[in-house]
C-alpha cells in the first residue's frame, strides 16, 4: 500500500504541521500492516530566515522516501510566501507524475496545499484524505488588506469548495471548525483526530529541571515561544503587559515573524528593558528555555476566525506543568478551561482583564498526568493512521 504525504513543512523545520506530520509518518510506518509504505513531498526548512537547518532533499529508508523542495529565499509577506509555494507547487506536481498511489494524504494550515493534495489525487486517480488545521478563507480580512482580501475571497472560497469536495474525508484539527464545515460541507465525511502532546514533552523525557530562586527576590519569568506575526499580535499585548508589570516580570519571547520589527519598534519606543527578543531555537533548547520559565504565555489577536482554532502550542504548554496564561477567545478559551488546570484565560489584547487573570495563577509547577495521558500525539496519531489505512485499503 502506498501512500503520498503532501505537507509544506516537515522535520527538521520548526513548525506545528512539521511535528503533526512527522508523528503521522511514525505511526503510519508503526501500523499493523507491513506493506504501507509512504512517500513524503515537502520543502527543505524554511520557516524562519534566521533559523535554520540542514537536511537532505532525498532521504530514503525502509518504507519511506521523503523528497525536499528547495525554495527561494522569503521572509513573510504574502507575495514573496506565494512565489515559494509555486515553485513548490510545481516541483510536487512533478515528482508525483506517472506514481501509482492507494491514497493522497494532504496536511494544511492554509488552503493552498490542501489544493495541491487535491490537483495531484485527482491527476492520479487517488482518493485524498485532507488534514485541516485552519480555516484560511475565514482568515483573509485578516491576513490582506481589506480591498484585495474583499476581492480574492470569491476565487479561494470557490477553490475551498473545489479541494473540499474533492476529498474522499477530512480530518479537522479543532471542534471548533465543526459549525463552518456544518454549514458548508454538511455532507462531508469528518473526523476530529486534534493535535497533541509530543514524546519530548513527556516527564520521563524532559531533562532536570533548573533550581530557580525564590519569587521573593526576582522577577516572575514569563516566556512565549512561537511565531511573532498578526495572528499572535504580540505587538499589541505584551509592552503594554510589560509597562504595567514593571519590575514584577520580565518576558523572554523567542521567534521571528513579520511583526517582530513592530514589536521592537514598540519596545524601543516605550523605553521597556524588562522584554527580550530570542531567535528560534532547536525544539531541544527550547524545552529547556520552558523548565526555566515560570510562566508560559499565548496569545491570539482579536479576531472572529481565530475563535475557532486550537493551537498545538496548547499541548506543549499544557504538558510542562507550568502555569500558563493565554489571551485567547472562543474554543481556545474553552478547551483551556476545560482541561487544563492552573490557567488565566482572558480576551485577546485585553490589558486590564489580563492582570486582573494573572493575579489569580498559582506560580509553580504542577504535573498534569491525565492531560497527557488523554492527549498523547502518539496515541491520536495511531488512531489516524489506521483510519488511513483503512480508507486506503478500501481502494485495493
């Protein structure tokens, strides 16, 4: 059984869709089944310009080839991301010409490789298994100017429908996308396989960690790791979170993004000297960066459409046992307070509800063994797997 694996990031890059895919790839070679084997087509890393690593473009080991697109370089406008996903685009439409597959798999945190799963599926004459991770068109007033968003959203909403109706089934990452498929998919064959935690995120994988003084005679330690970009609208939170504080807390974010210049701008201008900036780092100093902390942050901007998502950066969070304190909305917002305890969850960008929240966190750490357990990426990965297979065998 072969199966084809369109992902746009995928190990060593650091990025939500790179570990998920990664994971499904593991447990896909791990089925019950000895015949799957699975090919993966994705770029050479490049989330961020000033992290990155190396790996081969062809890795081939038993049952599974991985093939890396080489891209030009790009920051994150949306021109210049455009330009390297058609080189991509082309490249992937390439490599699959004249390939025999049971099944197209597609994961896609925006709709484009979603369509480019369903383009080569339907030239291949393949069923497609969509992985969604977001909701791009919902997300266009927010991502491009309001008359060009305005203008293009006919010609993506027409291309959602295409790629979603082309698929055989969709897994959607987030519950919360359940009342948009309802209404405008209904008819769509679904399932809810959501992110989870990683192996490294487990205590028994985690390295010692830190002794850390006393609260009494230092700053509270609060750290984001992730991306600096509109969707987070760090730059709209955090200074004015830092002003407040004072010598209460210092924050440490570590990434890069398009609104990291906006941000330091800000800082710069405010005079605050209790925020540093970190470039991205390797997933294994990060944990380590996390232990240090005392708390962790997140935060979405105030829009509707990131009302319904769930970040994979929950589960991380979730699974150090570290106090978390996360400005988001909607079904974020309630996962967090459903499952996860010691949190304070306020409105995105809302300062005064923020402080008011974080006055009530408890700063220490406390395992959170039943959150893992229900959570385990390993597990949830298993279980999709074997409903690929499944749908693949059906093909034979």
């Amino acid at each position: 059984m072969r199966i084809l694996l369109v992902t746009f990031y995928y190990q060593p890059d650091l990025s939500a869709g790179s570990f998920r895919t990664a994971a499904l790839v593991k447990a896909l070679l791990e089925h019950e089944s000895p015949t799957v084997s699975v090919d993966v087509l994705t770029t050479l890393p490049n989330r961020y310009q000033s992290f990155r690593q190396s790996a081969a473009e062809t890795e081939v080991s038993t049952r599974l080839t991985v093939r890396r697109i080489e891209l030009p370089s790009h920051k994150s406008g949306m021109v210049d991301q455009a330009w390297s996903f058609g080189k991509f685009a082309r490249a992937a439409l390439r490599f699959s010409r004249a390939q025999k597959y049971d099944m197209v798999v597609a994961t896609s945190g925006r709709l484009m490789t979603a369509a480019l799963g369903a383009s080569i599926a339907k030239r291949l004459g393949a069923p497609l298994y969509l992985d969604i991770r977001d909701l791009f068109v919902d997300n266009l007033k927010y991502v491009l100017p309001r008359p060009v968003g305005f203008a293009l959203r006919p010609i993506f909403s027409g291309l959602e429908r295409w790629t979603f109706n082309s698929a055989a089934h969709i897994n959607l990452v987030s519950r919360g996308f359940a009342p948009y498929f309802a209404e405008r998919y209904p008819k769509q064959s679904l399932s809810w396989f959501t992110n989870g935690v990683d192996d490294e995120f487990l205590p028994e994988n985690l390295p010692q960690a830190p002794i850390k003084s006393s609260l009494s005679g230092r700053p509270i330690h609060i750290l984001y790791a992730g991306n600096l970009g509109q969707a987070q609208g760090l730059h709209l939170i955090v200074p004015a979170l830092a002003a407040r504080l004072g010598s209460r807390a210092r924050f440490t974010l570590i990434g890069d993004g398009g609104r990291r210049q906006q941000l330091e701008e800000r800082i710069a201008a405010d005079g605050l000297t209790n925020i540093a900036i970190v470039k991205p780092m390797a997933r294994e100093a990060l944990i380590a960066e996390y232990l240090a902390a005392d708390v962790l942050f997140l935060h979405l901007n105030d829009f509707d459409a990131f009302r319904t998502v769930l970040p994979s950066k929950i589960f991380e969070y979730a699974a150090l046992g570290k106090p978390i304190w996360a400005g988001v909305g909607g079904y974020s917002a309630d996962f967090l307070r459903q499952e996860v305890s010691n949190v304070a969850v306020f409105e995105p960008c809302a300062v005064d509800q923020a402080l008011d929240v974080f006055g009530r966190l408890e700063i220490s750490d406390a395992p959170r063994g039943e959150f893992i357990t229900k959570f385990s990426r390993r597990a949830i990965m298993r279980q999709m797997a074997a409903d690929i297979v499944t749908r693949a065998s059906r093909r034979q």
